[in-house]
C-alpha cells in the first residue's frame, strides 16, 4: 500500500463527549454530547449534533448560553 500525504487539517481522531449547558425557562439545564466535531478554525468553533427532541435544544435556540 502506498503512503498517502494529507495535509494539516483540525480533525479529532477520537470525538470527545462535551458537556453542553443552557438556560431553559430560567432554570440551568446541562447535557452529554457524543457528536461533536471542529466546525472552524479561526475563530476556534465546534458543532454538535443534537437531536431536535432533546429538551436542551430550546435553550440553544434561544441563546442562553452558559
């Protein structure tokens, strides 16, 4: 097999579980995110997937951030 060269790119071998947290109708509400990856570089972001029934998805809509 031949040596394949890729270039520098931000890319995480083993996703990390993070903790997300947020404001959800006044009250501190935190979750395990599995699926998260490097969405930019500059300025430094990461995505996570979350699924649209998940109670803490309404207060990242919202922008309460913590």
């Amino acid at each position: 097999m031949k040596k394949v060269l890729i270039n520098p790119q931000p890319l995480i071998c083993t996703p990390p579980t993070v903790l997300v947290g947020t404001m959800v109708n006044g009250k501190p509400n935190f979750m395990t995110v599995a699926w998260c990856g490097v969405a930019n570089s500059n300025p430094p972001m990461i995505s996570v997937a979350i699924r649209p029934a998940r109670y803490t998805l309404k207060g990242i809509k919202t922008k309460n951030f913590r």
